[in-house]
C-alpha cells in the first residue's frame, strides 16, 4: 500500500487512530523529575497528581478513610454516644478524639485526600473537556497503516467501479449516523474513515464533572443551610425563631433573618403499634396534626406532618423525627394554691417508653423538685421493678420521688430542664400514681396530682439550599456514567485499490475497545450492504468474544 | 391492614421448595462440571507447536464440552448440566412465587426487613442467572450462582427469619421501595459479577501457568471454564452495567433520607458503606483503565467492592447501629 506519510508519522497516526478515549496516557506518571529546578518538579508533582494511578490511590484511601466512620460514633450525627464513649474509656477516646476518630468526615486528613482527589480530578479532566472538544470538531482519523492488524478486518473483491465502492460506503455509514470522511479515488487507491460513539466520552468527562458540581453543592448547603430540633407537647404552639429551637445548628454563612416567619400548634399526635407476634410493640403509624400559620396574620391551615411526609413552608421543611409523653402535673402547696400546673416533657429511655422527666416548682419555700418516670403500660416486673411493657398508653402510671430544699436556679448557671440537683434538697417520699391520684407530699408540704398526660412530638426544621444542585449534578452524574459505560466508541475504515480489471480491492477495518460486544456486526453489515456477503476473516478467531480485543 | 398469616405461611413452604430446588440443581451442576471434558488451557494466538506440547491437539480448544457446537450425541456433562438448569428455573419460579407471596401478605413490597431483603436479592440473584442464561450457554456458571443463593437462604430462614409483619413509619416511602429495588437488582448482578470474577481469577491462572507448562492446584477447575479473557469481559461488562444502578441506588437512598430525616447524607454506618462500596467499584472501573492494574488486579478491586457490598448487608446491620436498622434484626 502506498502512504504519502513517513514512517513515524504513520506511527503516530497509528496511535492515534488506537486511542478511544482522552484518558491521559500512562506513561506520564512514569517521567521522572527532570533536572530543572523547582518548575520541573511542580511539573512532574502536577502530573504526579493527575495521573491515572494517583486517582487510584487516592480512591483507596477515602474508601478506607470512610472506615473508622462507621465503627466510632460520630459527634455529627450522635454526641451522645460519643460522650459515653469517652466516660466509659477515657484514655483510648481521649486518643481517637485527638486523631479525628469521632468526627471523621470533618478532619482535616479526609479533607485533605477528597481535597487532593478533586484536585486530580480537576487537573485530569478539564484538559481532556478540552482535547474533546477539539476532538468532536474534527474528523475521524486516518486509516492506520496496517488495517489487518486491527481486531476486525475483511478482504473482498467487488465487481464495480472503486469510487462507488468509496461512496457507498460513506454513503451507508452516513446513513447510520456515522461522522464520516472520505477521499476520492485517486487513481490507486482512495479511504473513508468513520467514527461513532463520541458520547461515551462525552458522557464519562460528564460524569467526573458533575461529581465537582455535586462537591460543591454539599459545601453550599453546610455553609448557608441550617437544621434545628423543637419539643412540641399537645396543645402548644412553635414559632420558627431561632430562640424557641431546643438545638440550632447553622452554617458559617447562614443568615437567621432568613427564617421564615410560620408557627404552628400541635393539635394532636397518634401513634399505632404492633400488637402481639414476634414485633410486638413496633411502631406502625405517627402522626402530628397541626395549625399552621404561615406568617403572622396569615389564616390558619390545618396540615399533618408524618415520617416521610414534611410540611414545607416557606422554603424550609419540617420533618416529626420523634415523640414522646408528658405527664400533666399540678402542685398546690400548703395552703392548697396552686403552684405549678403544666404537662412536662419526660424523655423515652427505652422501646416501650419508660420516660424520665422532672418538675421543678420555684415558686414554694422551701423549693420543691420532682423526679420520676412515666410507664404508658404500667407494670411492676419482681425483677426489674415499675417497667413499661408496651409503648401505647394502656395503663399510665408515673413514679414520682419528692425533695425540697434549693433548686439552685439562682446561681445563674444554665441547668438542664430534664435533670434534678440533689445536692442541696432532701428527700420527702416516692409514690406512684395513676391518673387522678393525689398524693399528699410528707411533712404537710402540700400535693403533687397527677392529672394526665398530653403527648409530644419532636420536630427537625432543615433548610439545605445546596440540595436542588446536588440533585441536579446527581441525576448528571448518573446520566454520564450511563452514556460512559454503556456506549462504545468505534471506529470503521474503509480502504479500495483497484485490482483487475473491473474489480476492486476492498479492505474494511473496525476497532473498538474490548469491553464491549465488537464492532464486527457493523463491519459485516457494511460488507453486506457493499455486495460482499459473509466474507472470510483472517483474524477472527473461533471462539466468539474472542476477536474484539484491540493489539495494543 | 392486618398480616395475612395463611399467605405468609404458604411463602415459606415455597421458600422451602426453592431451596430444595437449588440444592438438585447445585448436584446436577457439580456433576456436570465433574464429568466435562476440559479444554486445553494455552490461550489462543500461541504458536501451535508451543501448545501442541501442552499435550492437547489445538483442535480441541474450541470444542469446550459447554458452549461447543452441538454435534447430536451430548458431550459428557451436558446432561446433568441441562437437569441444572431446569431445576434452577424451578426454583426460581418457587422462590418468586415466595417473594410475592410474602408481598401479599402484607400488602407491600416485601423487603422491610433483612429476611425479607436477603430473599428477595436471592431471587434477583437467581432472575439474574436464568435470564442471562436465556441468551448464552452459562451451565458452566450454574454451581457458582447456585451456591450463594443457597447460602443465602438458608441464612434466611434460620438467623435472619422475621414473621411477616407492617413496616415501622420511616420505611413506608416510595423512594424506600426504588432504593431497596435498585439496590436488590444491583446485589443480585453483583454477586454474579463476583462470582464470574473469581472464575476469572482461576482461569487465569491456570493459563498463566500452562503457557510455563506449569500445573495449577485448580486446573481441573480451569480447564473446565470458558478463557479467562471472554470471563474477565463479562465480569466487567456485568460491573459497568450495574454501576450506574448503583449510582442511583445511592441517591435514591438520599433522597429517602432527606424525606425522612431533613438531610440527605448524615454518614450514617449503612449510608457510609453504601458510600465505601461505591467509591471502591469505582476504583475497580479505573484500575481497569490504569496500566498494571489492568487484569488481576483490578479483580481483586472488585472482589473487595463486593465484600464491602456484603459487609453492608449483614456487618453494619448486625454489629453497628445507627438510623437504618431494620424492624426485626
Ligand atoms: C471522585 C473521584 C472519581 C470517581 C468516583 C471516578 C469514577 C470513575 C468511573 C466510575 C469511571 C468509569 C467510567 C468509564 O469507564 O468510562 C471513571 C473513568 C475514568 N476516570 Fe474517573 N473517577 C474519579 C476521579 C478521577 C480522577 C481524579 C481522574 C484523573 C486522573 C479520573 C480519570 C478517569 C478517566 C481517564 C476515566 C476513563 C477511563 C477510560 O477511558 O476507560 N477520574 N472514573
């Protein structure tokens, strides 16, 4: 055959013509720093990171970085657990705390690997967005010199005129969507060369971008968004300001003028349990009934917020992610004034809701706390004592344990509202009662009824702004990857010479990468439509699956 | 809505037919592998008298006793190896039947539960198999996919066994039900790809060493699969299917949780080894494109991507805690 080109350059075009992809070749990793000072390694560190194999590594590590996560409790999503952690072993958590281990996906070493690793990416991918897109304006290239080495190659003799073969064959690949280029006969021979699958590219340089636009969108949504929690019991109303949130966790650039406006009363919640069988007692519905008003002024709606279903309001949703009981108490003292008359928050300590709570009545000298717990399904176990043995109110029953002396809310520290100091009280009695019962406090200290209960729900209100475009880049993402690994990118050649008279030479060459099913149907249905029939074919081996990988 | 014991009741006897479904199947598979005539491990494109001195006539590679052309008399092997067949599509009608059963019972999608889950992935892993198998000859491939399926039921009624029950309220959710289905689609094609890989890994190796004329402790084995190179592409063709499934898997699971909880990624244990898992078969897809870890090692990569998928399964639902924990285990 006859090629204009030299020898290198057809060498080069031979590699050329190979490349599917604008995966950066390997060797780059390979090149060792060059002997030119500081540019020369910064150069050799760039490549270094983008390459290939750093991206591999990289990976690895966040994949193993991402494992103590999930063995140590994290203070992000359970502080809890993490200070118990710390209590029952002081010396081994004080070390895992100060490497990173209970906020791992906030330390600073798995910054610096995502951190590196988008680097790599950024540095690996926007050159190749780049040669791409030169790429999809350009033609197809050029024949490599050796069409029989590539994994599919037919020989045939055509009975016609070689610039028709030429343009039929175009003509077919064209018709087939193909992007095609061709000569004209000149006399000896003439080519066309076609390509097909550009998106797979396109759809893999989509992907890897659209993973940076997600990065980005997570860092929008910590930076400006917000979540807070609030107990709200039966009967009382929530305001959406940040000084009525039990716990307000914004981002660095949140903005609380931004909250809007609403509040709401919460009418009733319901919950609905399992009775009997081997799930006994496991929750099947909950519920919040509530008023809402979306701005003051505005009209009442009644909504109902439920697990999987939040009430949105005001571009901020709001999620019932728990509930619980509170006892209603009143207190008289010695006179029979009624000192304290409220329903309290007790805490569920267990599945069955055993709830603990306490009732601090200031206004009584002496002071007057109580503590206790509430059981929905009251029963006095000979083992364990007053438990709850189901988490519906069949049989409530509350444990109350007196003490009078100082609360110690003068000392202006902050006290939690769920806990009683004891240190300077002393104790009256402990009694049980049912709903109705009064007990007359020892010592003529006055009476503690219990009138009831109501039952509270616990409400997380979250504004994520970064969420539409982490949406957007996901759905890419996906989009991508599809295109990415589901398309093939092929090349077909198409080479005449004319033979005897009358009769022409007809080369057709496929390539492909191997991964996928071969570019072979195609090129047998171009010898079909050429008039050539199954054709024999050199390098096709018996087994199938077997031809389609590319000599490299 | 009430459980409909007599349902639930009838699914586990199916699920009990099913299993002894597969166990025949897995006899006839391993009897079939057993008396296969294998092929000659020299790939092909080494010169002939290099693999004439392997002792097979090169003539023999391609008539593999599974996949050969059918030439009337059934080669050695092909009839335990249909009877494998046919009682894996017993079984997995059986255990379809099961799923759904079960779904009636309790009138929803029956993976509410690790139980519930492990089934029903078996059933995709099983699905997944016959229907592949309805395009290219995969008797070689059956006691590989049997096995784990097996294993995985018996898990199911004996640790993993949850009487049919209603859901606890953070699972009744229709992205719950596109999560966990993409999710079972994509557990079911792992754990084929897994095993196509180790298959891989097994043959070769032993024509690695058959080109050195050397003998490999599995050759039996590797003499009795298709060439590693048609293994390792549908291995990877199974991978790069099902990634993007995955990738969906994972953001439908974010978009649950963000319906549920307020926030879309909390690394939660179970979101943390989605996250692991993911991460790690990307890995798996660049090493194939990354030069020396093409081949082996990229497999392996795999093979971990899929222990990581498994660990997701029963590690974090068993040993951690966290939000995700099923009702029942
Ligand atoms: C966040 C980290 C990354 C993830 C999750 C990721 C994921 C993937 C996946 C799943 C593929 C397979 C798609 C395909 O084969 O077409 C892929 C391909 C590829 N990735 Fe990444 N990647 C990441 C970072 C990088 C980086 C840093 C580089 C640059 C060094 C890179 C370069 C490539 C290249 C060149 C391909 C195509 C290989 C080919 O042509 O077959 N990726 N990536």
């Amino acid at each position: 055959m006859n090629d204009p080109m030299s020898a290198a350059a057809s060498r080069e075009s031979q590699d050329d013509a190979q490349r599917l992809s604008t995966a950066p070749l390997d060797v780059d990793s390979a090149v060792e720093p060059m002997g030119i000072g500081v540019l020369g390694w910064l150069r050799w560190a760039w490549r270094t990171l983008t390459s290939m194999r750093t991206a591999l590594v990289l990976l690895f590590l966040l994949a193993v970085a991402s494992v103590p996560g999930s063995l140590f409790p994290q203070r992000g999503s359970n502080p809890l657990r993490v200070n118990d952690y710390l209590a029952n072993d002081p010396v081994k958590g004080r070390i895992l705390d100060r490497l990173g281990m209970f906020d791992v996906f906030s330390s600073s070493w798995f910054a610096a690997i995502y951190v590196l690793l988008f680097i790599s990416l950024a540095g690996c991918v926007l050159p190749r967005t780049l040669l791409h897109a030169k790429i999809l304006r350009s033609r197809p290239p050029v024949a490599p010199r050796h069409l029989a080495r590539l994994p599919e190659h037919r020989m045939l003799d055509i009975a016609s005129d070689p610039q028709v073969v030429l343009d039929s064959s175009a003509a077919w690949l064209r018709g087939h969507r193909w992007r095609v280029d061709t000569s004209e006969f000149d006399g000896r021979g003439g080519w066309v060369a076609a390509e097909k699958g550009y998106a797979r590219e396109t759809g893999n340089l989509l992907f890897h971008l659209s993973l940076l636009v997600l990065l980005v969108s997570v860092g929008v949504g910590a930076f400006n968004g917000f979540k807070a929690t609030v107990i709200v019991r039966e009967g009382s109303s929530f305001a959406d300001t940040q000084a009525q949130f039990d716990s307000f966790a914004p981002g660095r650039g949140f903005d609380p003028t931004s909250l809007p406006p609403f509040s709401f009363t919460l009418n009733k919640f319901s919950a609905d349990y399992q009775r009997g069988g081997q799930q006994n007692g496991a929750a099947r519905t909950f519920a919040a009934d509530v008023t809402l008003v979306r701005e003051p002024g505005a009209a009442k709606e009644s909504a109902r917020i439920e697990v999987n279903d939040p009430l949105v309001v005001g571009g901020v949703k709001v999620f019932l992610v728990g509930h619980g009981y509170a006892p209603m108490v009143t207190v008289r003292n010695a006179k029979g004034d009624i000192v304290f008359h409220d329903s309290v928050v007790f805490l569920p300590q267990d599945g069955n809701f055993k709830s603990t709570g306490v009732v601090k009545v200031p206004d009584t000298v002496p002071q007057l706390g109580l503590v206790g717990f509430f059981l929905p399904t009251a029963v006095v176990d000979p083992v364990l004592g007053p438990t709850s043995t189901f988490p519906a109110a069949d049989r409530p029953a509350i444990y109350i344990s007196a003490w009078t002396g100082d609360l110690g809310l003068g000392t202006g520290r902050p006290q939690s509202v769920y806990s009683l100091n004891t240190s300077t009280m002393s104790r009256l009695g402990i009694e049980e009662l049912a709903p109705g019962d009064v007990w007359a406090l020892p010592g003529g200290n006055g009476t503690v009824t219990f009138d009831g209960y109501v039952q509270w729900a616990s409400f997380t209100v979250a504004h994520d702004p970064g969420k539409e475009l982490a949406v957007v880049s996901a759905v890419l993402a996906i989009t991508g990857l599809a295109l990415s690994l589901l398309i093939r990118r092929r090349r077909v050649w198409v080479r005449v010479a004319s033979g005897e008279p009358g009769v022409t030479v007809v080369e057709v060459a496929g390539l492909t990468r191997s991964e996928h099913a071969s570019v072979g149907d195609e090129v047998e249905a171009l010898v079909a439509a050429l008039g050539g029939g199954p054709s024999e074919n050199p390098s096709r081996t018996p087994a199938p699956g077997q031809g389609s990988k590319p000599q490299t | 809505m009430p459980t409909n014991e007599t349902l639930a009741a009838y699914s586990n006897y199916l699920i009990y037919g099913a299993m002894a479904a597969f166990t025949i199947a897995m006899i006839a598979f391993a009897a079939s592998l057993a008396s296969m005539r294998g092929r000659d491990l020299v790939p092909a494109g080494v010169p002939e008298a290099e693999a004439a001195s392997g002792g097979v006539a090169v003539a023999t590679r391609t008539a593999l006793a599974v996949g050969g052309p059918d030439d009337g008399a059934l080669p050695p092997g092909r009839r335990s190896g249909n009877i494998g067949m046919s009682v894996t599509w017993l079984g997995t009608v059986l255990l379809g039947a099961g799923v759904l059963l079960r779904g009636l019972s309790v009138q929803r999608p029956p993976w509410g539960n690790m139980y519930e889950f492990a089934v029903t992935t078996a059933f995709a892993v099983a699905l997944a198999f016959v229907a592949l198998s309805l395009k290219r000859d995969l008797r070689w491939l059956g006691l590989f996919v049997v096995l784990p399926v097996l294993l995985t039921l018996g898990l199911a009624v004996t640790v993993l066994y949850t009487d049919a029950a209603q859901l606890v309220p953070a699972l009744k959710s229709y992205w719950l039900v596109i999560h966990v289905t993409a999710a079972i689609i994509c557990g079911g094609a792992f754990c084929i790809g897994a095993a196509v890989t180790l298959l891989f890994l097994v043959a070769d190796s032993g024509e690695r060493r058959a080109l050195v004329g050397k003998r490999y402790r599995l050759d039996a084995l590797a003499r009795r699969l298709p060439e590693a190179a048609r293994l390792d592409a549908m291995a990877y063709r199974i991978h790069a299917f099902m990634f993007p499934l995955w990738t969906f898997a994972v953001v439908a699971g974010a978009i649950w949780a963000e319906n549920a909880w307020g926030r879309y990624w909390g690394w939660d244990p179970k979101e943390t080894w989605a996250f692991i898992t993911w991460v790690v078969y990307a890995a798996y897809l660049h090493a194939r494109a990354t030069a020396g870890w093409k081949g082996r090692k990229a497999s392996v990569v795999a093979l971990v991507a899929f222990g990581c998928f498994l660990f997701n399964f029963f590690g974090v639902n068993i040993l951690i805690t966290g939000l995700h924990s099923y009702a029942g285990v």
